[in-house]
C-alpha cells in the first residue's frame, strides 16, 4: 500500500500460538527485514502485532509472521 499523504502506513494482525516475549522477539526479528517497515508492536496478551511503515506489502508481513513460526488469523482496524 502507498500512502500519499506521506504518512506512515500502519498493519494490524490478529496472531495466535503467542505466549510469551521470546514469541514477540521473534515476530518483531522477522518483521523488521520487511522492506518499509520501521517499527513493531507485539501484544502477546492481546494477539496482536502491529506494523509500522511505508509502502507496507500485507503479503510479506504476512509471510514473515510465518515464518517465526505463527499463524495470521486476520486483519483489525488500523
């Protein structure tokens, strides 16, 4: 997504299997190799991982929450 306000663009992800900080590390570790991301809010409590960025492609954040080891149940509200 391209932002044309200039404005940072913001992702939110509903994500189970998360129980702790390590899980949270690992997200944000994984997250932050995203092109265009540049920051990572993980609430395990909650089961959400918020992104931060420019040109932020869904599919990779996607992909990299996966690849920590974690499922993507859906998208919230921004």
């Amino acid at each position: 997504m391209i932002d044309t306000t200039g404005n940072p663009a913001r992702k939110n992800h509903l994500v189970t299997g998360m129980s702790c900080d390590h899980c949270a590390a690992g997200i944000t570790e994984e997250l932050l190799q995203v092109p265009g991301v540049s920051d990572v809010d993980v609430d395990v409590a909650k089961g959400t991982v918020t992104v931060d960025g420019a040109e932020l492609d869904d599919a990779l954040l996607r992909a990299a929450i996966v690849e920590a080891g974690y499922e993507v149940r859906g998208s919230v509200a921004a």
